[in-house]
C-alpha cells in the first residue's frame, strides 16, 4: 500500500527549525572554544644541591606547585621521584652535573621523561636514607619549591663525632702554676671546697645557611658565608682553652631548622649556646655589634622585637617540612623557657658584650632582649650575638676582614672565659 506523502512543513516551521539548527551548531562552537586547553607543562627555575652530614637537600624551583611521588629501592639502594606536569628540560638535566663525588648520601642522580607530562628522577645512593619530600609555598625571593632531604636512617651519634673530630682522651695541659713555698710542719692543712674539673661544651651556631643566605651586604657579602667564618675562628680559640670543647650546629652550607638547633645543643649537653649573626637593617647608616637574650615579657625595644621577628621567619626561607616538625616538643622548649635561664643568659651576655665593645661599636651599651626562637633551650644559658650590620658598607667591609674576625673570635672568647670565672660549671657526667 502506497506511503502517504509527507506533509510539506508550513514556512513558520520551517523557520523554527533552522534557528533551532543554527543555536545547535553555535552552542557546539562556544563549548568548543571555551573548553579548558591541556595545561602547559611546569617551568623548573632552578635546581640546587646541599650536601652535607647531616642530610643532603635538593631544591627544585619552579613557577608552580609540583605533585610529586616517591619511593625506595634496595640492592642497590635508590630513591625513585616522579614529578607530574612537568617536561624534561635543560635546566632539570643540569641536576646530573649538581651532584658532587663527595656527597655523603647521592651516588649520582639519573633524570628522565618517564611518561608524557611525567618526569623521573633516580637517586643512587651511597646508603640507605630516610626521605622527606614536600613542597614549600612562595616565600623572599623564591617561587614554589619541591623539596627532597635525605636524611641516614641511622644518624652518628652528636657526641661521638666532637670525639671522633679531636681527641678529648685527655684534658688539655692547665697554665704551669707557680712552685709553692715548703708546707710548714705546723700549719694544719687549708679545707678548700672541691674543684669540679670537668669538660665543658660550648654549642656554637652560625646562622641562616644553605636556601637561607641571610641578609646580603651592598656588596653581595652573604650573611651565612660570614658567620660560618667567624664561627670556625671561634671554634679554634675556644678548644685552645683547657678542657674546652665545641659543637657547631652546622659546619658547611647547610640549612638547620632553629628548633633542630636547639636540639643539637641539648643532644650533646651544652653548657652554653651562642648563636652568630651580622644583623642588617633598612637605614644603611645603623651600626654597631649587640647582644641578645630570650624574653618572655616582650622585646626590651621597638628594634629587638622587629630583629627577633626577622631572625624567626628562617624556617620560611630555609624550608622546613611542618609535617615533620614535633609541635609538642617546641611547645615544651617554650614553656620550659625559665627565669633561670634567662638571668644566666644575662649574665653570659654581660660578659661578652664587655669584651665585645673593647673592639668594636656598641649599637646599644646593654644587653638587649626579644623572643627569639633559636634562645629556647630551657636548660642552657643562650645569647644571639649580632657581630656587626652588614647592611652598614663600613661594616660590612670589616666583617669581611680576617683579621676583624679574629678580632671578633678573640672577643666572644674571653667573655665566656669571664662567665664561668664567675660562674663555674656544674658537676656533670662528663668528668675529665
């Protein structure tokens, strides 16, 4: 049976329909142009190594926030890194040349496009680590940075190294005394309380370090480059003295979290803990060496305060991965923080501060106080010496100078001979 003809559409109909058509197809053009484009592959900045023995840090800059994967390898050991969004380039090839023979942890380092928009990165190590991989939001003049720290699963023990670095078997030789005169037969012999001969340990910390330069001189003179010089100076003088003995928190281009150098100081039973810096300003005409101690009760002025707040953000520009940092332990370093301490402190920054402005400018004629972080040992009498403002030229020329240096090594050291002239150490373990 014959189909029945289709109705020919009216005009009005037909019309409708070829709008309808028309919206169709430019809907489909609008979603076309406004769908999101592949996102372009991350721009790595720059790639740095910080080697060193207590960890080894890598540092990749980049304008972006990285996602990063991990794992580790055995026989032999390896770390294995993927990166997502991100491209091989020269500058993250540059990475295999970054790695130094003497690196205590990183054999060498393989870099390569493991899948599109996927790089991998492989560490052959020289021993088994413990990784910690985060990344670290913008912060001074860096961009985003994807971060990888190495530390040894089995770390040397703080003391066994002092040891292991000079030999303390025996006490240094004292100043040869006077020969005393004949005892008289008939004297009864003098009671004299007993003397506590003993090993004292001095923790010596040089600021900033490896990410964190410090503040920078008008000449480019880095502040942690500086303090790392005076503080190896220091550390000589001090172990000239008898039964004297030092730790360094750090002896290279290293960053150290303040926390973890209070943690050094307690871990090898300081006596004592001075913090060096060269303290910077925004007037290049501010001068002058000063020292500082822990308050509780506020800053002792307006410029102790807005020091202590520059010297805290360290942990911001040195890149600390929060998630391993014991909150309950800073906590307890703050509230253990006691009176004791602090006059102790005082009366070590008295000490030092005298000899210091036999050399050189004060900035202020007394001790000065604020909260800085790095001064919370609660058990050890803790000063922050301020050398010098590298953002003072003339200054910052002098602590540049060698012999200023000595000149400053020289100074700290008879302050702290002074302190325990008056204030001898207690009886401790460590007898020699």
């Amino acid at each position: 049976m014959p189909r029945p003809p289709h109705p020919r559409p009216s005009p009005l109909a037909a019309g409708a329909r070829t709008r309808r058509t028309l919206l169709k197809a430019g809907g489909t053009l609008l979603l076309s142009v406004m769908a999101p484009l592949p996102a372009a592959a991350a721009q790595i900045l720059a790639v740095r190594v910080w080697p060193a023995a207590d960890y080894t840090r890598v540092t990749l800059e980049n304008d972006s926030v990285l996602k990063a994967t991990h794992f580790t390898v055995p026989d032999p050991q390896r770390l294995v890194v993927d990166i997502e969004g991100l491209e091989l380039s020269p500058t993250l090839k540059s990475l295999v040349a970054k790695i130094q023979s003497e690196d205590p942890y990183i054999k060498q380092v393989r870099v390569g496009q493991n899948r599109p928009n996927v790089v991998r990165l492989v560490f052959d190590l020289k021993e088994e680590v413990r990784p910690q991989v985060f990344t670290l939001a913008p912060v001074g003049e860096y961009k985003h940075r994807l971060i990888f720290d190495l530390y040894p699963v089995n770390p040397v023990d703080p003391i066994a190294a002092m040891i292991e670095k000079d030999d303390w078997s025996q006490p240094k030789a004292e100043a040869p005394a006077a020969a005393p005169e004949p005892a008289r037969p008939e004297a009864k012999p003098e009671v004299r309380a007993q003397k506590v001969v003993r090993m004292i340990t001095i923790a010596l910390d040089p600021g900033h370090g490896g990410e964190d330069p410090g503040a920078i001189g008008a000449s480019g003179t880095r502040e942690k480059d500086l303090v790392l010089a005076i503080a190896k100076r220091l550390k000589a003088r001090i172990e000239e003295q008898p039964n004297m003995r030092v730790m360094l928190t750090r002896d290279g281009d290293y960053f150290v979290p303040l926390g973890t150098r209070v943690e050094k100081a307690r871990n090898v039973q300081a006596d004592l803990f001075v913090s060096l810096h060269a303290d910077a300003f925004v007037e290049p005409s501010a001068r002058g060496s000063s020292v500082f101690v822990l308050s509780e009760k506020g800053a002792s002025s307006s410029a102790a305060r807005w020091l202590a707040n520059k010297e805290n953000l360290a942990d911001s520009i040195g890149g600390v991965n929060m998630k391993g940092q014991d909150r309950q332990l800073a906590s307890v370093l703050f509230d253990l923080s006691t009176t004791a301490q602090i006059n102790d402190s005082l009366k070590l920054g008295n000490a030092v501060l005298g000899e210091i402005g036999g050399i050189a400018r004060l900035h202020r004629g007394a001790v000065e106080q604020a909260g800085f972080a790095v001064l919370k040992a609660p058990d050890i009498p803790s000063i922050l010496v301020e050398t010098a403002f590298i953002s003072n030229p003339e200054e910052e020329a002098r602590l540049r100078d060698s012999a200023y240096q000595d000149q400053i090594a020289d100074a700290i050291t008879k302050g702290i001979k002074r302190y325990f002239a008056k204030n001898p150490p207690l009886a401790k373990g460590r007898l020699t």
